[in-house]
C-alpha cells in the first residue's frame, strides 16, 4: 500500500519530538498553524512540539461559554500581567471591541458581548490599548435557554410576570439573583426590550435590543428585588418583549458590553400601558388581529418544512433531523406548559432553507401525534426557529428572539391574553406525517460488527484507520480507527474494537469522538482540540450541533439531516449512522451501499462487487480495501504513539491476524456460560471467543439490541390522516394509524347521516368519510330503532291475541270442574 503522508506528518518525521525546538519562535498571530520549528496547533501539546509562548498566545478562558446576551466575566488562563501600561482590549467577531482588565493577581479579564448569534466566536486581545490583537482563542455562545439557571437573575413565578395586568394578577414582583457572581455593593436594575424592524425578509430587516429604562438603580446587591410594577411611558409601548439586567452601580444607564447577570426574555405584560390593565381582552385581541394581518402578508412558510415523525418511537429514534424540545422532555417529566396534553416534543434540527422556519412535532403518551387541528396542545411550527439559523444576526436567523417576536408573542395575545387561539392555530397548524420518510440506520458496534443500512450483517476486526461511509451527495465521510483489546493478563486479543470515530460534511467543522488512552472514557474533540463539557452538552458548530448530554454517548446532527450516535459500549466504542432518504444510491464505504440491495453492500473502491456468501477472509480484504488515505485522514494524531502507529505506518496493518469467525469452537462448559449470556445472538458468542470476556460479549449483546430497537423504531407506520369531525357534531379519537377507529356524534338536535365509525384500513384510507350532521328528525339508526321496534310491538300484540283465542276455543270443548 502507497504510503502519503500530510505535509504536518513530514514535518514530524523530520524533527521529532522536540519539546524546545525552535523556542525562540512565537505563535504571535499564529495560532493553529503548525508549520514551522515550533507548532501553534492544539495537536503539539500532546506532541510537545508546541512554541514556548504557546499557552499566552492561544488563548484559554474560564469560564469557555455562556449565554449570547452577553455580560459573564472572562479570566484568560496561562497569562499574567503584573505592571500593565496600558489597556486590555478584547474584540470578539473581529469587530465587536469590549473593555476588559487587570485584576490584583495580575490576571487578565474579558468580559463577553451581547451577541445575536451562538456557536464558537472568535476573539482576540490586545494588551496595547487597542494597537494590536496578537492572542486569540474562542467563546462558546450558548443559546439563553441552554445555559446553567445558575447563570440568570430568575423570575419569581415567572408566569405571574408574563400574566401581570391581567384579572386577578396585580401587586409586587420580585427577582432573584447569584449575588456572588457581581462582586460589587449595589446594583443597578434595568429592563431592555427586543424588537425586529425594517420590511420582513428585506435587506433592511434588522434586530435589536435597546435599554428602555431602570427599575432601581444603587440598591443592595442582596440577591433579590421585589418592586410594584406601573405602566411604562409611552415613548417604551413599543416594546412587547424584553429582559432585566443587572449591573454593578458604577456602570451608567444602559453601558453596553459590561459584567452582569440577565434574567430569561419574556413578554412584558407587567410594563404595558394601561388600556391594557384595564380591558386586557379587548387589547390582546386588537393586537392579534393585528399579527393575524401581517402574518398573512408574510410569506408562506409551511410548505417548506419537514413532515413531522408519525409516532414518539419514530421522532425519538430520528436523531438526525428532530431533537427535543426542551419545554416538552418526556425525561424530564413532561412539563410542557404550552401543550399540556402532550408528554414530549421535538423540533426539527435545521431551520428551514429558505426562510429559516422550523418544525415542532408534539405527541400523546399512547404515542400518537398530537395535532392542532384536535387539540390547542397540538405541535405548532415556527416562522423564526427557535435555535435560529446561521449566518444568524438578522431576522428571522436570531437565535430564541425571532421565535418571540413572530410565533411567541403572539401566542399569548391571541390564546393566553384573548380567547382568539383559532386565529392562531389555523396560521401555525400542525403537519402530520403523510410525507415523513424515517431514516436509515447502519450500526458497527463490538469487535467490530457491522449491520449496513440494507441490513448486511458481517465481522471485519482489521487493525487500522477505516471509511465507514462516503456520500458524494454532501460530501460527508465518517471514519474510524480500530485497536485491538488487551485481555485481563495483558496480552492483545485477536480482536479489535472502535476507538475514534471522525465525521466531517462538505467544509463543515470536523468532530472525533474517541476513547481517551487507557482510561474508557469518552472525549470529543473539535477540530484536533480536546473539548470540555464542564459547562455545557450542546454546541452550535459549523454545519452541525453537538450534543453530549451524558458522559458515555454523544450525537452529532449535520446539516443534511444524517445524524451520528457514538456511545461507550464495553471497552469499544459503537456508532449508529443514521441517513435520509436522499441519500439513496449515493453511499459506499464499510456501511454498504444505501439502495435496497444487500447484494453489492460488499463494494470495493474499484466498483467491484464481492460474490454472494464470502467467505471471512474475503471480507477481510473488503475491509481492507477500505482503508483511510493519509491525505484525507480526519483522524487526530496528537500522541506519539498514535503517529507511529496509526500515521507512519500503514493504515491498514497487513501484520496483524484477528481471529475469524470460521476459526471459532466452544467446549461444552464453554457453550454453556457463552449461551447464558449471549443467548442466540452470534456476535456476542464470537466476541467472547476472540476475547475471552463475558463482559465484552455483553456490551456487544447490549449494542446489537440496541441496533434492532433503533431499527423497530424507525419501521414506517400506515397513516390515513386527518380525519374531521361532522359540521354540527364531534368525533371521538385522535390516532390515525392504522388500525385506529374514530367515532362520530351529533350535537343534539341533529340526526347523524353516515357511518358512526371508521377505521384507517392497510391502504393509507378510511374505511368511511366524515359521516353529516342534519338539523330536525332523527338519526337513521334511531329511525330503524322506532320502526323495527314498533314493528316487533305490532307482532308481539298479535301473538298474544292468537293465544287468547287459542285458549277460548279450548274452554268451550271441555266442561268445568263442579
């Protein structure tokens, strides 16, 4: 096998592990580039090839994330200044410049903006006032609702501010805080409204948070703050919706980009003027109507969106396209305050193309979808997403505050304020699923152990770097590297597990989920930099989002709308790949071919299709066949061990020899413990065998199980629709799967035409239309009631008659006793 080697790995092997090389260079300006006698790449740490002023250079932070509104206070690591002469200024984004600081320990502070923006932002500091940004490193900004509760001043009974004015919700609010977080004696207090102007969908479309006005200004930094509201004077009407901030009282009215603490963003109903105290319902409607009007001259939206999944099983196994809602969590006891009658909710991933909408999907606890068009629960879409939409900043891209200003605010003026909800709904209607495709799914988990997304099951245990998938569609390639296992005494099994796995779509940002040397435990790295999830589980990246939300599993969702799920299964790693529909016939790679035919998921580079049943070693060459090149690796080598074992050398070790399948037997004691564990299921027995642990089978076990469940899940499902109730009548029911029967009345005074019940049949139709509903009379089943009952009346009077004269005859042929 040709041997190519990427021009950093020259550089390696021409200077070696050199700690000081080239120590009086300086990663000035340079960081990430690793050209050079020294490197500024994160990757040199582990290498010790890094320049000696790497660490106050490439910036580290404390904390790394937090909210986009901005205001946490940011202590630069490995950098000290004991006798500044001039400024510290920090420039995030390449143009937003904020004041930072010096402390007592010579530390250098930043303190972050606000932003209409989230994911990592560039930034940079200069310590010559202004003169030169020479550091730089990177911010994590984190959409409001996913950051620490720790993090915000809270709401006291938040739902009593966003109802204050309303009947029955007047006196004081009050407001909590962290008091240890602004390290000051007293505090000012101030509220800021968010509005979007400018013609919507327009070059002049714009978002902004202005500062209206302050509540307190040099009271007590106690952590609380209770105050009467009053009506805000009319030049701040405007502003429907809005956020506190609190502020050290140094700090003037309203000074942007300074330490504070934010509460979450709501409608200001306790600020509103007061026409609204006074007629609440008259005013909300007035302002529904209002949206109703400028939402119909908008443009069409929902045509855009994805179909909702048809059931819970399938919207919570499609990880690549829907995520949870964290307002509906069926994990977190279903506290779902906009739909009550639901249990859980997910919303689409990506916003939409064109205009940056996104997909809600809410559902029962039978696992029905709950739809509008039955319930005020139902799911309801969304003009602006609610996570926003890269290159976010502008309407209808900002991230949580778009939401609210076309889909939230209107939602309590026309269903929480105003008993308009109709108006809403039929703006915002649920979809259903009747064009919803569930994904594909392709595992490797074990020693290792693939199913392809046709369903091909095979082992193929090499020892090397591997593409597991390559899709021209997007470009979007996942690798992975396999390592053999070490057995309780110390020698190498003949098997090999998953230890990284690397994923990367067109120039998206690359992410590797890899197991930490010797110690199983999971570690994700971006871009070749090792990640910490100390502060956060979510991530807004380039081209994808990043979820590691607990310390064994991590999901990676692309914008295509495939989807990684990479979890610690045993000493290994498992991966699921999960791909829509579109990317049928454009896959290859270890994970098949995506065409409905298990027949050529056995495809070489070359195009060449392996003959039906190979043998195991033939699969062994497919395999590796399939070796990662070095120039396209997306792997990180940031250890000398993984250099000399994974980069100089072949990506597929031709030396080493797996156990294979064929080669395989089990004493009778041995198939006896093997059939306790694994039961029927061939992975887990050969995994045993080729590691001697029944642990190891287990964990292989527990994947495969895994798999099938994933694979149930996303079974398509026959769906009729929705089916209406009768004018002047109601229906009982809400599933439309198959099988599912609805039942129909009629108010009263109406005589029901039509069947009383109908059934979603295998064809994807109703075993009967939406019966009628008449005025006057009765019910045709009522009518035959009355008729055959009067009937059977009639001939019930008959018989009796027959039998009394029956009985006369009788009494008049034989003579009675004396």
């Amino acid at each position: 096998m040709k041997l190519v080697l990427l021009p950093w790995a020259l550089l390696l092997l021409a200077t070696g592990p050199r700690p000081t090389a080239g120590a009086q260079d300086s990663c000035s300006l340079r960081c990430g580039d690793r050209n050079g006698p020294c490197s500024c790449h994160p990757t040199c740490s582990g290498l010790g090839t890094c320049c000696s002023d790497f660490q106050a250079f490439c910036l580290k932070i404390v904390p790394s994330s937090g909210s986009m509104m901005g205001g946490k206070d940011l202590v630069v690591q490995h950098l000290q200044w004991f006798n500044p002469t001039d400024g510290v200024i920090c420039r995030f984004k390449d143009s937003i410049d904020t004041l930072g600081h010096v402390d007592s320990q010579g530390r250098v502070h930043c303190v972050s903006p606000l932003l209409y923006e989230t994911g990592h932002i560039p930034f940079n500091v200069s310590m010559d006032n202004g003169r030169t940004f020479p550091r730089a490193g990177t911010w994590l900004a984190m959409h409001p609702y996913k950051v620490s509760e720790m993090e915000k001043s809270q709401l006291v009974n938040e739902t009593r501010w966003q109802y204050y004015g309303t009947p029955g919700t007047t006196g004081n609010l009050s407001l909590t805080w962290d008091r240890s977080v602004l390290p000051t004696q007293a505090v000012n207090i101030e509220l800021w409204g968010y509005e979007e102007t400018g013609m919507p969908y327009s070059e002049e479309w714009a978002a902004k948070w202005s500062y209206l006005y302050s509540l307190a200004t040099n009271v007590s930094n106690s952590g609380f703050f209770t105050f009467t509201p009053k009506p805000a004077p009319s030049q701040y009407q405007q502003w429907k919706i809005g956020a506190l901030r609190i502020t050290a009282s140094q700090n003037h009215a309203g000074q942007k980009d300074v330490h504070a603490l934010w509460t979450n963003d709501h409608a200001l109903a306790w600020h509103l003027e007061d026409d609204f105290r006074m007629a609440p319902e008259a005013w909300a409607r007035n302002q529904c109507l209002a949206w109703e009007k400028l939402d119909d001259q908008m443009p069409n939206f929902l045509e855009e969106l994805p179909d909702c999944p048809c059931t819970l099983a399938q919207a919570r196994a499609d990880t690549g396209r829907f995520h949870t809602d964290y307002g509906c969590d069926l994990e977190h006891g279903s506290v779902c305050t906009y739909h009550p009658d639901a249990v859980h909710c997910v919303r689409s991933v990506q916003a939409s193309t064109q205009y940056a909408a996104g997909q809600q999907c809410c559902y029962t606890k039978d696992g029905s979808q709950l739809l509008t068009a039955d319930s005020t629960s139902g799911s309801t879409p969304d003009r602006g997403h609610d996570w926003g939409s890269p290159p976010y900043r502008r309407p209808p891209r900002v991230p949580g505050m778009s939401h609210w200003v076309y889909d939230v605010i209107s939602f309590y003026y026309c269903c929480l304020w105003a008993p308009e909800c109709p108006r809403y709904m039929q703006r915002r209607p649920s979809s259903d699923c009747h064009t919803y495709r569930p994904p594909r799914l392709a595992s490797a988990f074990g020693d290792p152990h693939f199913v392809t997304f046709d369903g091909t099951n095979f082992t193929f245990n090499g020892r090397g770097e591997y593409v597991l998938l390559e899709a021209s569609l997007t470009d979007l390639r996942v690798q992975a590297r396999a390592q053999p296992g070490i057995s309780a005494n110390g020698t190498r099994d003949r098997g090999t597990g998953l230890t990284a796995v690397a994923v990367q779509e067109g120039n998206s940002d690359v992410v590797e989920v890899r197991l930490a040397d010797g110690s199983g435990v999971l570690e994700v790295l971006l871009n070749q930099e090792v990640l910490s999830f100390a502060e956060q589980s979510w991530m807004d990246l380039k081209g994808m989002f990043l979820s590691v939300a607990t310390s064994d599993k991590a999901s990676i969702m692309l914008a295509s709308g495939a989807g990684l799920e990479v979890g610690v299964q045993g000493p290994f790693l498992s991966v699921a790949v999960l791909l829509p529909e579109k990317f049928l016939t454009h896959t290859r790679g270890l994970l098949g071919t995506l065409n409905n035919n298990p027949m050529d998921d056995f495809t070489l580079r070359s195009g060449e299709v392996l003959p039906p049943n190979p043998s195991a070693q033939q699969l062994f060459q497919f395999g590796a066949d399939w070796a990662v090149n070095n120039a396209s690796s997306l792997l990180t080598y940031d250890s000398w061990f993984l250099v000399y074992n994974f980069l100089y050398r072949p990506k597929h070790d031709p030396d080493f020899r797996p156990l294979f399948p064929n080669e395989t037997s089990l004493n009778p004691s041995q198939a006896e413990e093997v059939a306790r564990v694994c039961g029927d299921d061939p992975f887990c027995s050969f995994d045993v065998l080729a590691t001697g642990s029944l642990s190891v089978g287990n964990a292989t076990r527990a994947a495969h199980q895994l798999h099938q469940f994933r694979v149930q899940s996303l079974q398509p499902v026959v769906i009729c629709g929705w089916l209406a109730p009768p004018a002047n009548g109601s229906k009982e029911g809400i599933r439309y799967t198959l099988g599912s029967t609805i039942r129909f009345r009629c108010d009263s005074g109406y005589s029901l035409a039509g069947a009383q019940t109908s059934t979603c049949q295998a064809d994807g139709t109703w075993s009967a239309p939406t019966p009628k509903c008449h005025q006057g009379g009765r019910s045709y089943t009522v009518l035959l009631s009355i008729i055959f009952g009067g009937l059977a009346v009639v001939g019930g009077v008959a018989l009796v008659y027959a039998l009394l004269r029956h009985r006369k005859g009788n009494m008049s042929m034989w003579p009675t006793q004396p």
